[in-house]
C-alpha cells in the first residue's frame, strides 16, 4: 500500500510538471510559429489612468490597422509614467500634468516630446437633498469652498449667484481625491489661476495638501463618496459624472457665461487657447464665449530620437492614427475630439520624431 | 547494539555527526530559517537606502512633522502615526474582549453542533478579502455610522471631545472599527486554541470547590491561558497596523489630528497606496518609503513589547486568584 502511495504521488508530480512546460513551447524562436511572432513589434507604456479608458479601446481598433504590433499600456499613475520615459524603462508615456523644466532637464535619453492624446472634462458634482438642478457656482465661491472658507451651503455669497433657491441648513463636506490624479491637477491648475489664495497656500499638482476634505480612491472613490453623504460637493471626470448619474455645477468662464460641463466646452476651450510649440500648456479658464474652464489635455511622452527604429516607427505611426481616426473613439467614452488646426500641428511635430537621423513618418 | 548506538547518537543530540541524509536535511532547514532572516534584514537596509535622501533632509522633524505638503516639498509623517495607532488600538478594543468572548463561548458553552458551525464562520470572516470588506464598509458600515451610530454618540455623550464634530461616516471611527472586524478572527481562533488546551484538571479542581461556571472560567481557565490569549491580541494588532485597502476606503485620508473619532483621519499603509503611483520627485518617493520604514519600526517596536508582555505574564502563577 505505500508503494502505490509513492506511485500515485510520482504520478501527480509528474503531471503538474508536464503541464506547466507546456506555456514554454510556445515561445521557441527556431519553430516555424515562432518566427513568425519574432516579426511582432511590442511597445510598453504607462502612465496616467485618465486616458486608459480611450487608449485602451483605442489599442483594440488598431489591432485591425496594424495586427503585428502588440501594445501594452499600464494605467499606474502619470508620476510613474513621467518617471519611466526618464528612465527608459518604457517605450512610450501617458501624463495629466505636462513635464515640467525640471523633469525635462533630468531625462536620461534625449528630448522628450509631449504630443496631446485628447482632451479631459472635469465636473464639479454635488449631493444636496432637493438639489436644484443647475447649481450656479462661481469661481471665487468655489475656490473657498475647497479651501474651507465657505463651509455651509445656505451662504451667502453661493445664496446669490443663485436667486430663489432655498438652501437647506447643510453644513458643505468636500470630497477630493486621495491618490495622485491627474484630475487632481486640473482641478487645482483651475482653482490656482483663479485664486490668488489658492495658489499661494494650495498650488497644483496631482498630489496636494487639501486644507479640507475627505479622500476617496479614484474618480470612482469620490463619485461613491458624493453620491453617499448628503451635503457634499467634489470634483470628478465628465464620464463618472454621467454614468453615475450625478448633478454638477454650472461654472462661470472667463467671458463671463455661464457653462454646464460638455465636450463642446472642452473643444471650444481647446480652440481658443493659444497652443505653443513645445504643447506644453495648460488650458483652464480659457478665453471663448463657449469654453468650460475645467478641462486639460493628456499628453503621451515620447523621446525625440528613437533608438529602436522598427519600435519607433510603429509608435509614431500608432499615435499618428490615434489623433486623426483615434479621435471617433472619444466620444463615446465622452472623452473631448483634438481640435483639427491642433491635430495639424502634432502631426508635424510627429514628423519630427527621428531614428538613426532619418524621420520615421512621412 | 547497533539500537543501543543509534539512541546514544539522538540523545546526545550531535546532529553534524548523523547519517548523510540527516546532515543534508539540517543543512536545508538552517538555509531556510537563514534566508527569512537575511530578507527582513535586506528589505530594512533596502527601505534605509531608498529614505536616505528624505531623512537627510528632514531628520527628526519628520517624525514629529505635521504638514503633509507634495507640491511645497514638506513631508511630515505625525498625522499617519497618529491615525494607524488610534485605529488599531481602537480596533484592539473593540475585537480583544469580543475575540475572548467568542472563544470562551465556543469551547465552554457551546454544543458540539453549534461549536462547529460558529468556528466554521468566525474564522471564514477571516478568509474574505480586503478590499471586499472595504467595499462593505463604504456602501453599509458608513451610512449605518453617518446616520445612526455617530449621531447617537453626539447625543449622548457629546461631552466627551472624542465624539464631537460633524457626522460624517468616513472617519477615524470607521477604521476603526472596519480593522475590529478583520482582525476578529485572528484572536477568537487563537484564543480557542489556547482555551482549549487548559487541563481539564483545573476546570474539575474549581468546580469541586464549589465555583459556578463564570467563577470557573475566571478563576481556572482564562489566568492559564493568558499569555496565549495576549499572544493572540498582540497577532491582531500586527494585522490591524498593516492593513491598507479595508482602512483607505472609509477613513476619509486627511493627514490632520483632531481630537474626534468622527473626524477624517489617515493611516501610514493608506498613504503610502494612494500617494506611490504618482510620486514625481525623487524626495517624495523616498519620503513615502521613509514612512514606510517607520512604520516597519513601529511593528518591530510593538512586537517586541508584546513578546516581552507575553513573557512577564507567562512568568507570573498559573490558575488561581492572580
């Protein structure tokens, strides 16, 4: 009997062996199978989580463009992508926050160009019980609700952008973001342009000292977080607005009108800021009668002179369909459409991209 | 004889001198039990390196810092320390006499059918995941508290500074009280071992003496099995110090000490899963390990304590008045 104990266990044993050397086979260059994969270019990259849903879908579609060309996109954060592309750990890079002198000085491999991805709406969403539908918020009011200054909603200064709505005897519970976000950093890129006081005791950045608020986790921590606690106001992307089904805020821009968070208040708000060469810019609070003032570009990272020419090329030629028939994508995911004159100017600057001196898009 | 030779050979104990097969598995074993060793040291000296940047240029101030600031380059790790400490010892509070209570029911008064069906539960409390519970705690522990609970506290005693403030649900208490829950299963299991493994002898001593059965359990179980019961405490508060998801999804994550249970707070773990991703700057990376490393103290610290506790108490007399 502990023979055939002994045998049944060399059985199994065996087994499990023979399975997990099956995975190995398939990766053998020398068989006709694998050379043929040999030919597949792989791109990594990584970065911000604001754009993962469009570049994600927007990878799958381009499978039917190009299907040898794998790409791997890893939505862990733009500090992490700014921090991989320095490194050169990562083919390519997705941020929120474009790279600052700093973090441009000390990259290991040459310049990196930053190339807009498309454009990210953020509202204003809030929680009061028989809420008026179109709370009118103004830039000074909001930026003291976020800095604790205001802390209850039948106020004063919020009473009148907003005649005749009776507030309830609420006391605001502001809800932000805990991790880093790119959100984040619109968000307070707007409040700092805004507000002198902002800027100077808050600033921007993805991850900040919030004078007050609770932190949820993600565009959805917060979402839950608003949708939860009556008398709560935060700040999310357009499509968790939505989908949740959550009020927001009419703003007021910088003509003076006032605006519900859309896609068409991105665009306008694209199309009338001045874009400069290098693309780094931030455009809250844009000038044009129609623009919303919270909305920001995501930019992908990528270095000037590539040092793989074959990688390099389908990069470029990936990014160049991302900005022209990418673009169809956007809307659907409620993402805003890249400016047209803007998109001219980023194909010339992907024309610019180099590898061995010699230009790899046409 | 050669019986006679082998039995010396175990009872002097001269392990290197064994068969080959003996040697190779002392040999073995000793690898294993030195390599946990050298990997604690070498993710301590890993964590010193990679904090070296932020301790230079903070110091102690960083300890005893209460400005959590990445876009003014300010780090002070006070409020973390202050939040993961209340939460765990709050939740070592609620679930130590709770955990004791469970297990002190399972082996002293339960029937056999229902002792297997409760442990069976208890200790699938432990089997579910993190996040899972912190889900719960978002969409059901939270408004039951915002609601219920917090308010009911303010009423009543509202004159403590412990529960004064806003109701909000996301705070200190629930973290608190979301960690009880985990690390209930922890203590319960351990105690019952430990409970279990009195001498029945002294059980039958007390009740011959005339002890009811409270008087039983107090006087002839719980002094023997102390020192293992504290063990068990002291494996919870472990768990409780070093858990991440459940506590950042309803503490509320806002680096401030405020004298209330209500109030938002934030714990070192929940900082460091939030803030890691989109560290940008080499000091704000290394300060977040640095926070790390303190906490990785304050387990070691705690652990030490809690050895040296469970010693005292095991030293002290056994059953009887202690």
């Amino acid at each position: 009997m502990f023979v055939k104990k002994t045998k049944f266990l060399r059985g199994i044993l065996t087994g499990i062996l023979a399975l997990s050397m099956v995975g190995c086979g398939a990766q053998n260059p020398s068989t006709p199978e694998g050379q043929e994969r040999a030919k597949q270019v792989t791109l990594t990259g990584a970065g911000s989580t604001f754009v993962y849903p469009l570049l994600n879908q927007q990878i799958e579609a381009y499978r039917k463009v190009n299907p040898s060309l794998v790409i791997n996109y890893q939505g862990n954060g733009s500090g992490t992508g700014i921090k991989q592309v320095s490194e050169q750990t990562i083919d390519f890079g997705a941020t929120d926050g474009p790279m600052t002198d700093d973090q441009l000085k000390a990259v290991k491999g040459g310049t990196v160009v930053q190339v807009p991805l498309t454009l990210g709406v953020v509202a204003v969403t809030y929680n009061i019980p028989n809420a008026p539908k179109q709370l009118k918020l103004g830039p000074q009011v909001l930026a003291d609700i976020f800095l604790g200054t205001i802390t209850d909603w039948n106020d004063q200064r919020i009473a009148v952008d907003n005649p005749g709505v009776i507030f309830p005897d609420l006391k605001i519970a502001v809800a932000r973001r805990s991790d880093g976000s790119g959100t984040t950093y619109i968000f307070s890129d707007y409040l700092s342009s805004i507000s002198a006081a902002w800027l100077s005791k808050v600033g921007k950045g993805t991850s900040l000292n919030w004078p007050v608020g609770m932190g949820g986790k993600g565009n959805a921590g917060v979402a839950s977080v608003v949708q939860q606690t009556p008398g709560s106001i935060g700040y999310v992307e357009l499509a968790y607005a939505v989908h949740n089904k959550l009020s927001f805020a009419t703003l007021l821009n910088r003509e003076g009108k006032w605006v519900v968070p859309s896609l068409k208040g991105a665009s306008s708000a694209a199309v009338a800021s001045k874009i400069p060469a290098d693309m780094r810019v931030s455009i809250v609070n844009a000038p044009g009668a129609d623009a919303y003032p919270i909305v920001g570009f995501t930019w992908a990272l990528l270095y000037q002179d590539q040092k793989d020419k074959a990688k390099g090329s389908a990069l470029v030629k990936f990014l160049n369909w991302s900005i022209h028939d990418g673009q169809s994508l956007s809307e659907g995911l409620l993402y805003a459409k890249l400016p047209p004159d803007l998109v001219t100017l980023e194909e010339k600057m992907l024309k610019t991209i180099t590898s061995e001196g010699q230009p790899l898009l046409k | 004889m050669r019986k006679v030779e082998e039995s010396e050979n175990m009872s002097k104990n001269k392990k290197l001198t064994g068969s080959l097969g003996d040697k190779t598995f002392c040999l073995l074993t000793l690898f294993m039990a030195m390599s946990v060793l050298v990997l604690m040291v070498w993710i301590g000296w890993q964590m010193v390196d990679s904090a070296r940047p932020s301790i230079a240029k903070f110091g102690f101030s960083f300890v005893t810092g209460r400005v959590w600031d990445p876009v003014k380059e300010q780090f002070g790790a006070l409020p973390f320390i202050y939040g993961t400490l209340v939460t765990s010892f709050l939740a070592l509070i609620i679930a130590a006499p709770v955990g004791l209570g469970v297990a002190i029911f399972l082996n002293e008064m339960a029937t056999s059918k229902v002792r297997s069906v409760i442990a069976f539960l208890v200790e699938m409390l432990a089997a579910i995941p993190s996040v899972v519970y912190g889900l719960w705690g978002i969409f059901i522990l939270v408004p039951w508290l915002r609601e219920t609970v917090e308010p009911g506290l303010a009423k009543w005693l509202g004159f403590i500074p412990l529960f004064q403030g806003t109701p909000l649900g996301f705070g200190m208490l629930a973290g608190g009280l979301i960690l009880a829950v985990m690390i209930l299963p922890t203590i319960a299991a351990i105690s019952r071992e430990v409970l279990a493994a009195v001498p029945n002898e002294q059980r039958e001593a007390a009740l011959a003496l005339g002890a009811t059965k409270w008087e039983m359990i107090r006087i002839a179980v719980l002094p023997y099995a102390k020192s293992g019961v504290l063990g068990g405490v002291m494996l919870g508060l472990g768990r409780a110090l070093g858990e991440t998801m459940a506590v950042t999804m309803v503490i509320g994550n806002r680096p401030d000490i405020l004298s209330s249970l209500f109030a938002p707070a934030y714990s070192i773990a929940a900082v460091i899963a939030n803030e890691f991703t989109e560290a940008t700057y080499d000091l704000y990376l290394s300060a977040l390990v640095e926070i790390g490393l303190i906490l990785f103290g304050i387990t070691l610290i705690l652990n030490v304590f809690a050895r040296v506790l469970v010693w005292s108490v095991a030293r002290g007399p056994r059953g009887g008045l202690s």
